[in-house]
C-alpha cells in the first residue's frame, strides 16, 4: 500500500474516531455529569470537557454549556480561562498534529472556508500568522478546527503554534467568564 493510501485510512479512522465520540457527548447529561461527580471536582471536570470536547465543532457545545454554568457560578474567572484554555488546546492540538502527519490528503480538501483559510495564512508573512492565530483562537467564536489544520498543512512549527493557541485560548474564556460575572 503507498503512503497516500495508508495516511487516507488513518485520517478515516481518526475522523471516525471523532465523530463517535461527538455522537457519545451528545447524548451525555451534563447536569447529571456535575452531580455524579461532584461541584468539589469543578476545574478537573472543566479541565476534561475541555480537553475532549474540544476535539469537534460538534461536541464544543456541551463544553460551553459547562463553561457558562461555572462561570455563573461566581468562579474565579482566571483561574477558568486558565483551565479551560488548557483543555481546549489539547483538542485543538489533535486537529494539528493529525493536518501535519495527512498534511497531502487534508490539502486536497474541497471544504470552501477551510480554503479560504488556508489561502489567507498562506499570504501572511511568519509574524503575521501568529497576530492572525492569537487573535482569532482570542477574539473569534468559531471553533480553532480548520485554523489548526490550515497550520497543520502549511508545516508550521507546534513547538511555535501552541504557545499562541493556549494563550489565546485563555483570554477567550477569561474574557467570557468576566463578563458573565455581570449578569
């Protein structure tokens, strides 16, 4: 079997994987998550819905859900951007690394915004794709999926990208949780 073939199959399987896990957090209660768990344990369930439910556009939902719940609940809002932005950015960090390993075969993508996107990165210079990054995993509501990808594809240095997305990551949701303190 050539490469081509064999990175298919392992983003088949990856994307699969995916989806049914989307499927398994779709059904789950989060309310009944909370109370079967316990409030004691709040930032390591916030820390957890966030690192997997950060893997899909699909499954982001219930992590905001659980975020919004927290941050009415006078937490610290800090100290959930902090944690939630950790978690987010292992799920994004998935998205990454599988764009960089099938790089070939997520190129030939037909998806018109992920192309969109990836011709904007592609005319930015280096420093220019990390303002790009940082402000839009900071300021954007839209899931940092195909943001990831793009930088997957286009070889960008993890060890360069993630520090950005973490630290966007955590200004996005300490920003969200500091404004829900008002209502």
């Amino acid at each position: 079997m050539n490469t081509i073939t064999t990175k298919k199959i392992i983003v088949w399987v990856l994307i699969s994987l995916i989806i049914l896990w989307s499927i398994f957090l779709f059904f789950i209660d989060i309310d009944e998550l909370i109370a079967h768990i316990g409030i004691e344990n709040t930032y390591l369930i916030l820390f957890l819905v966030a690192a997997v439910s950060g893997t899909s556009f699909f499954t982001s939902a219930s992590f905001y859900a659980v975020f919004l719940s927290y941050a009415q609940a006078d937490l610290h809002p800090l100290a959930l951007g902090i944690i939630g932005g950790l978690g987010m950015s292992i799920g994004d960090s998935i998205f990454f690394l599988i764009s960089k390993r099938a790089g070939d075969v997520m190129s030939l993508s037909k998806n018109r915004t992920y192309r969109k996107v990836f011709a904007y990165i592609s005319r930015l210079p280096h420093w220019g794709v990390y303002l790009f990054t940082y402000l839009y995993a900071s300021f954007s509501p839209f899931p940092n999926d195909i943001l990831m990808v793009a930088l997957g594809v286009l070889r960008f240095r993890y060890s360069r990208i993630i520090p950005i997305i973490i630290i966007g990551n955590i200004t996005l949701l300490t920003l969200v949780a500091a404004g829900m303190s008002f209502f």
